[in-house]
C-alpha cells in the first residue's frame, strides 16, 4: 500500500463536501448525515464479510477498499480525523488485544 494513500483519501472526501450532490456521490451521503453513512458502512461491512466467508480474495479487497472509502466519510461527517483515529491504534501498539478488549468492559 503506498504510503499516505488514507490521508488522499480523506482528502478527496473533503474536497467532495462542496463539489454538490448532483455530481457527489460522498456529498450526498454526507448530506444524509452520521446515521445514514453509518448503515453504509454497516452494508460495506456486511460485503466484506460475504466476500472473506466465500473465500474470494479479489472481491474481498475489492469490498475492503469500499469499506474504508465510507469510514473516511463517516469520519468527515463526524468531524473525526484519520490522525485521530491512527492515534488511537498506536496507543494500542505493544497491547494484547485480549486486554485491548478487556479495558473496554
């Protein structure tokens, strides 16, 4: 994966936002709002999921890319960063994810 290619992609969503939603299809999700983004990306999940379950790698990454393209929107929409959500992984560097999980309850 080249290095970078998740900050352009959040890039192409922001600069998405005031191209309209009769040309973008990220504006028009945005224009949805944080609920509607979320079941897209609940729907975007769901394919990955099919896509990994049948065990066909060309649609899975396919599906995963989608994946991520409508978390970058739900993000935007949220006004959350990729920066904040990249801080958030690297404090769990070095963590067990057993305790990851734990620390949750």
């Amino acid at each position: 994966m080249k290095q970078g290619i998740l900050e352009a992609l959040a890039a192409v969503v922001a600069s998405r936002v005031h191209a309209g939603e009769t040309v973008s299809y990220t504006a028009q999700l945005l224009g949805k709002g944080p609920a509607a983004i979320a079941r897209k990306v609940g729907e975007e999940s769901l394919e990955v999921l099919v896509e990994a379950v049948r065990g066909d790698k060309a649609l899975t990454i396919k599906e995963s890319a989608d994946l991520l393209s409508h978390l970058a929107v739900l993000w935007h929409g949220m006004e959350t960063s990729m920066k904040e959500v990249g801080a958030e992984l690297e404090a769990r560097q070095g963590q067990s994810g057993l305790d990851e999980k734990r620390s949750r309850s």
